[in-house]
C-alpha cells in the first residue's frame, strides 16, 4: 500500500509569482501548489480553506489514533468515549459509523483528499444531532397527488 506525500502534483517558479501573480493565486485556490526557488527552499501555496482541511484532518487522525491504542471494548464503544455525539446513535449505528469513520479517513490519508473523512464526520455528527433532537422518530404517510397512501420510495 502506498503513503500521500501531502506535497502538490502542480508546481511553478517562483519567478511566475511575480510575472503571473493572478494566475498564480487562481491556481492555489483550486488546489496547493510548490513554488520553488533557486536560492531557498521549495514552498507550498495553498488556500486557507485547504491549509484549515489539512489540520482539521490531523485532529481527527490524532482521535482515531487515540481510539486504537485504546483496547478496552469493541471498536464502537471506544470511539464514543472520544466522540461523545455518538452515544445519541442506535448500537448499529454506531457500529455502521465506527467502521464508516475509519475508512473514510484511511481514504482521506490514501488519496490526500481530506474532505472525504471530513464529510464523514460531519454526516454523522449532524445525524446523530438530528436524532438527539428527536427528528426521523416519527413515522412517514407517502402520499401520491391525489392523497393515496404509498409505499416509501
């Protein structure tokens, strides 16, 4: 299995900072790029929107390593101890979730892509919100135009 190196597939001279700044920045903005320089080190030009992704990863990758050095219990029961919202979860939920979290971040870190575990989390978080808060407890009537009931699409 291969590793991320986190470092930009894109890069440019720092010489084009200053030639094409416009299309520099327009660049970062869609993705990090290497600026290198002949008399210094190569640096990393990115958004603060990716620059936040990255360290918002970290924290998480820093809880789910906590989760694993942790062997009291089963893995769902141990990541709601670190993330408390989860207890709010069905016990299948929170298994589904567990193993859902764990993937999405192994994904994140195999493809330098940090919004795949950070959406993740969030998806699970605002689910787990919701049904704290007593939303989808209620049962549903589909109905068609004219006021048939239907089954559930």
């Amino acid at each position: 299995m291969g590793t991320a190196t986190f470092l930009p597939a894109h890069s440019r001279r720092s010489s084009d900072l200053s030639k094409h700044s416009a299309e520099v920045f327009a660049e970062a903005e869609d993705h990090p790029i290497t600026v290198t320089r002949r008399d210094g080190q190569t640096l990393v030009l990115m958004s603060e929107r990716e620059a936040n992704a990255r360290a918002q990863l970290l924290n998480f990758a820093a809880q789910l390593i906590t989760v694993t050095l942790d062997d009291d219990g089963p893995l769902d029961e141990r990541m709601a101890r670190t993330f408390p919202w989860m207890l709010a979860l069905s016990s299948a939920d929170r298994t589904q979730c567990a193993q859902d979290l764990v993937d999405a971040a192994r994904a994140s870190f195999a493809t330098d892509q940090p919004h795949l575990a950070l959406a993740e989390l969030s998806s699970w978080k605002e689910t787990a919100v919701a049904v704290a808060a007593g939303l989808g407890t209620t049962v549903v009537d589909w109905l068609d135009d004219d006021g048939e009931t239907v089954e559930r699409p």
